[in-house]
C-alpha cells in the first residue's frame, strides 16, 4: 500500500471582477495551502467559454485573476500559477474523461440545471461538459486536494467516479505498466492511476452573502455593484458599500444565537470574523449591545486594512502587464512539462500509438 503525493490544484473562471467573497471563500485558502504543499493554481479561460462564447476583455480578464493571486500573496516561483488554455493536456484528458463519463452522471449535475436554466435545449455542450474539464484539470496533475467552495462539492464526486471507473475500466492495462500504485478506497483495494481527489471545504471561509440581501450569495453576477466589495474597489467604494449595506434595525447581540432569523447582521459579522481571523463568537464578545452606526466604521476600518495592500498591489500588477505575462508564460511551461509526463503515461495505458 501506497499513497499519491499529496498535490493542491484549484481554479478559478476569469469572469467578472473577483469579489470579497471569492477572496475569503478561496484565494485567502490557496495562499494558506502553500506552506508545505506543492499547489497548482490555474485561471481556467477555457471553462470560461462554457457559459458565454465571446468575452469583452479575455486577456485582462486573465492577467487580474493572476494578479489577485500574486498580490493576495501566492508565490508563483515555488508554486505553479496559470492560465488552462496554455497547457492542452486539459483539454485532451477531458475528452478521454468525456467518454469515461456517463451521460446519467452528468444529468444529475445541478450546476448544469441551474446555469443552464429552462431552455436546456440551448445550452452550450461545454456546458453540459464542464465537470468532466474540471476532473482533467485536477487529474492531469494527479492532484489530490482541491480547495473550492461548498458549490463544487458534487463536481468533485464526480472527479473521484471519473477516476474510479477510469482506475477499473484500464486495471488490466494499468498493470501492465509501472504507473499505478495500491491505495484502498473506502476498505476496497485499488490497483489505481488517479488518485480519489478530496475537497477541501472547511476550514475559517465564511459564506459571504450578498450587502443588499443576506439571503443571496455574494456574486459577480449580481446587477447592483453595491451588492458587493470588488478586490479592486478603492478606500471610498469600501467605505460606501459598508454604510449602505442593509441591515435591520436593533444593535448586535452578545451571543451567537441572537444573529438567527438576521441573515444581513450574521453576514457582517461574518465578514468581520473572517477579515480578522476571528470567531464570531469572539466578535460578538466585543460588539454585542453596540448599533450597527458603531460597527459599520470598525468594519469598515478592517476591510480597507486587509483590502487595500491587496488592490494597490494589483493595480501595480495590472498597469503594466508585463511581469503578470511572464509569470503565466512561465507556470504555463512548468504545468505544460507535468502534465505531458501524465498524458504520456494515459495515452500507453489506453493504447494510443504515438
Ligand atoms: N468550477 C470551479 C468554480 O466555478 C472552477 C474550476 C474549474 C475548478 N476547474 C477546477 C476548481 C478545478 C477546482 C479545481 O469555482
């Protein structure tokens, strides 16, 4: 019995402007995982495509995902930064995954449902495909811990079926090869080639809700900007979207259980908690019986501290591009060698002559 190297793989889609939410719920994680892991963070342009097949700005939209990771403090030289597109090892697993993948399977996607929403019939077949991609953005690299949000969970069940039956389906010419190695899943011993990949959800990542509705989740796709904090929003946007946010009308409790049934107060809390690496117990410790007039500018102090070295560093990052090109030219090259070394060894254990 063995065990694959342990290898952290995430992405994120260069859509829209990356917001508080995606900040805290992921990017703040990837930057923790790299103490001790080798991490791979990829800007994945080509699931870009799935939703909307012409975007306005590709290129820019790529280079400020890369910069958020960069000045949010990820390491590009001891890690390896991205953009999918470069490495078309991605794109040629997936279509070997495609046809490991069961129709059924991906019918029971409910990201498919709700993106694809009532005209079904219209929906791109990137669409319909886009959790098979993601299996061969992770697989490639064999990668084996993906932090992602509560809402790729079940993308990431599918990895590990893609996997398996991958594993089972080649177990014969898998053998044959010194590429698979002994692992158990669940009390069953598995002769494998891909690793079972986990999520890791977990962890301080708040739920970051919507500042006009703490019902809905923050989203880039939400119409009111107010709605939201940009990683590129300046001191006075912060400070504004703070004021403005929606709250009810009695001060804050001492105790956590006073935050039920008050989604927009739970999620300020939130934020403030996750911002300060605080429980919100601990938070509540501190602000229970203050009004919200009191805590909003403490809030609003703490976000600017946390967000502004972040923002300036990007806009740095973006003003000239140069530096982000060759930081993704370079990781493109690292990712590209890794990945080729796994293709080499898919195409032997599926026969390809090549
Ligand atoms: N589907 C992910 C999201 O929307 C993005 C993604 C694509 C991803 N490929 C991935 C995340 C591989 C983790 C690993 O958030």
């Amino acid at each position: 019995m063995s065990e694959f190297k342990k290898v952290v793989f995430s992405g994120v889609q260069p859509t829209g402007n990356l917001h508080l939410g995606n900040y805290l719920g992921a990017i703040r994680k990837f930057v923790a995982l790299q103490e001790g892991n080798d991490c791979i963070y990829c800007v994945v342009d080509m699931h870009a495509l799935t939703a909307q097949l012409v975007h306005e700005d590709m290129p820019n939209q790529i280079r400020s995902i890369a910069a958020a990771f960069i000045a949010s403090g990820i390491d590009p030289e001891k890690h390896i930064v991205f953009n999918q597109s470069a490495v078309p090892q991605h794109a040629e697993l997936a279509w070997i995954f495609n046809c490991v993948a069961r129709i059924g399977w991906m019918n029971r996607m409910t990201q498919f449902k709700d993106k694809a929403g009532k005209d079904r019939e219209q929906a791109s077949l990137g669409l319909y495909a886009y959790p098979s991609l993601m299996a061969a953005d992770i697989l490639v690299y064999r990668g084996t811990h993906v932090p992602v949000g509560d809402d790729q969970k079940q993308h990431l069940e599918l990895a590990r079926d893609i996997a398996m039956k991958f594993n089972l389906d080649y177990a014969e010419h898998i053998r044959k090869t010194d590429y698979g190695i002994d692992i158990t899943v669940g009390n069953e011993p598995v002769h494998a080639y891909f690793p079972m990949v986990e999520p890791l959800i977990d962890g301080p990542a708040p739920r970051v809700m919507s500042l006009r509705d703490g019902t809905k989740k923050m989203s880039k796709s939400d119409p009111s900007d107010l709605s939201r904090i940009n990683l590129m929003d300046d001191e006075e946007a912060i400070s504004k979207k703070i004021r403005k946010a929606k709250t009810d009308p009695e001060g804050l409790p001492s105790e956590i259980d006073g935050l039920k049934g008050r989604p927009e107060a739970d999620n300020l809390v939130g934020i403030y908690a996750a911002l300060a690496d605080r429980s919100k117990a601990e938070v509540l410790a501190e602000f229970g019986g203050q009004q919200f007039s009191v805590f909003k500018p403490a809030l609003v102090d703490l976000a600017v501290n946390v967000l502004s070295p972040i923002t300036s560093e990007m806009r740095r990052l973006m003003s000239d591009t140069s530096h982000i090109d060759a930081i993704l030219r370079n990781g493109g090259e690292r990712a590209r060698a890794r990945a080729e070394v796994t293709m080499k060894e898919v195409r032997d254990i599926v026969g390809f002559l090549y």
